[in-house]
C-alpha cells in the first residue's frame, strides 16, 4: 500500500452563496408576502382597520413581519428568524427612503413640465405680473443668480475648508482640537442664524448694499464647516505609512501633505464637497436677508439685488396665484438638474486616473 493511499482524501468544501438568498427562503418569502397581502386586505375590505394607504401599508408591513418570522421558525433556527426579520426591516427601510424620494422627485417633475419651455429658461421676470399668462417672463435672472452665488461660495469654502481640515488632522496640539469643536458645532449652525450673522457684519454695520456677493458669503458660512468636517474625517483615513513614507523619502511635511495625503483622498473630498454644495444650493433664509429678490436680470455680485432659485420658488409659491406656482415647480425641476449637473461633474473630476481609462 503507496504513502499516497494512505494519506487521508481532503474533503470537498461546499461553498455557500452569502448574497443570493436560498429557494426555500425565497419561497418562504413570496407566501409570507401573498399571504400578509390577503390578510391586511381582507382586513381594511370588512372595515376591521382604517387609515387609508399609508395604514394599509403599515398593517401590511407588520403582517409580513410576523408571517415571515412565524414560517421561517418552522424550519429555522431562533439566530436565523432573528436575521431573516432583521434583514427584513432593513431592506424595507431601503425601499422606503427611495420611494420617498422618487415620489418627491417625481411630484416636482409633473408639476414643473407645466411651465417648463424654452423662453423660460432665456427671460427674466421684469414687468411680468403675478397674473400674468404662465408662458411669461422666466427664470434666466435667477438661474445666473444661483450659479454665481454658488461659484463665488464654493471658491470660499474649498480652500478655507481643506486648509482647516489640513491643520486639524496633521498639525494637531491643543489649538486643533478647539478648531475641531468649533467646527462639529457650527455644523448644526441654523441657516437663519448665517444669515443673520451677514446682514449684521456687513451690511448693517458696514453698509454693504444687499448683493450677490452678500448671500455668497451666508452660503459660505454654511458650506464651511460641512467641507472642513467631511475633510477631516477622510484625511484621518488616509494610512500613516503613506506619510511615513513619504518623510523617510525626504519629502517636507507640506509636500507629503500636497503629494500624498491629499490625492489619496481626492474622492473623500469631492465627497465633502457634494454635501457642501447640497448645503448650500437650497438655501433660502440666508440669501433672503442678504441679496434681496429681484425680477431683472443681474450678473454683478457687487451691486444691486441678486435673485436665486431658491428664492424664486419661495416667493412663487408663496404667491398663492396658480401661474406663479406652476413657474415655481418650474424652477425647482431646474434647480434639481443644475444639482445633478453638479454632482456628475464633481465626481468626474475627482475619479481615479486609472478609473477614467
């Protein structure tokens, strides 16, 4: 008998699928959910419960819940129910935001198509009254108004934020930590309170005019500490031995920061930079206390009132006139693809050069 009869056969490893659920488990699924469907209809048909479809679902969810553990515990053992159920409430809870968001994006997309045209992106509102017909006047002024605001808040808040985030996380001491704090605390900062803050400063006591300029400083107050704190936390990620690295090379601390630190997290920061901007983009108590609306077109920052979209939807909806509603939601379909835009192109310029290829 040969050494290799003897030595023991390996036994064959059966690997298991952790991303595909099993077929009794899908199986268990699809009766646990005709069957919840049927109860809570049958339910609500012989006027047992009320509460229209927000109720229906509800009941429907809690039942699904309860027939899913209950035939899972059939077969299962207690730690898979518990998974089985927790998994459950986690993938519901996923559905739900994106429906809420979906039907939130589609809401604003139905009723802005009715105002939607290609005069309502090229005119402003000068000399349009507010029952005017719903194809005059426009949203140009307030379109340019938003984009330089924002520009001129961005320019702000990039350099100041990551040369906070900078000193915070490799200079360190006593000074950084207090920089820290302040900085987690004017996160929470309310937007009124930004504006406020401006008015004061510049405009009561140095009697700057309302402008455009103005508002993109409120923005850039509230942008700030977003861009400084999403920094922060992704240059604490960025490992130590790429520092050490670099310094045993003989690089300085200010070339391994600009070297290394910094393109490694290149997409940590056009992530921070994406909130910011979502910060900054709709909001409007800020901009209403320092720019002032206006109905005509102006592409100085310095002088004169400065629309934004925000503002433009505020004070359309507000009007209670149909016609300046619908150019509201006009505006907000607007405002939602000048976001999009932002964000794509955000994350195109801050992709990996392998990714591009």
């Amino acid at each position: 008998m040969t050494t290799a009869t003897l030595r023991a056969k390996p036994a064959t490893e059966v690997r298991r699928e952790v991303r595909r659920k099993p077929l009794d488990d899908r199986l268990t699924l699809g009766v646990a959910v005709a069957s919840s469907f049927s109860l809570t209809w049958m339910a609500f048909h012989f006027a047992l419960f009320s509460g229209g479809l927000v109720g229906f679902v509800i009941c429907w969810y809690i039942a699904l819940l309860a027939m899913y553990a209950g035939l899972t515990a059939i077969s299962q053992q207690r730690a898979i129910v518990a998974d089985r159920v927790a998994s459950t409430l986690v993938t519901g809870a996923a559905v739900l935001m994106l429906a809420v968001l979906v039907s939130a994006v589609v809401f604003v997309v139905i009723k802005g198509l009715q105002a939607l045209r290609p005069s309502f992106l090229t005119h402003d509102m000068g000399g349009v009254g507010p029952e005017a017909p719903i194809r005059a006047g426009g949203i140009l002024h307030a379109i340019v108004g938003s984009l330089i605001e924002l520009s001129i808040a961005i320019a702000i808040t990039i350099p100041l934020g990551i040369g906070c985030a900078v000193f915070m996380t490799e200079v360190g001491g006593k000074v950084s930590r207090i920089v820290r704090g302040v900085i987690e605390a004017m996160t929470a900062l309310p937007s009124i309170v930004a504006g406020l803050f401006v008015y004061t400063v510049l405009i009561v006591d140095l009697h700057f005019p309302r402008s455009g300029l103005a508002a993109a400083l409120a923005l850039a107050v509230m942008g700030l500490p977003i861009q400084a704190r999403a920094t922060d936390v992704v240059l604490r990620v960025v490992p130590g031995g790429l520092r050490e690295a670099s310094l045993a090379l003989g690089a300085s601390r200010w070339q391994t920061v600009r070297r290394v630190v910094l393109p490694t997290a290149l997409p940590g920061l056009a992530t921070g930079l994406i909130l910011a901007m979502a910060r900054m983009v709709g909001e409007t108590s800020p901009v209403l206390l320092t720019s002032g609306a206006s109905t005509f077109f102006n592409a100085n920052p310095v002088v004169n009132p400065m629309n934004s979209l925000p503002l433009f939807i505020f004070f359309s909806v507000r009007s209670g006139q149909p016609n300046p509603i619908s150019r509201g939601f006009g505006a907000a379909l607007v405002l939602l693809a000048i976001v999009l835009v932002l964000f794509v192109t955000a994350r195109l310029v801050a992709r990996p050069k392998a990714g591009r290829k």
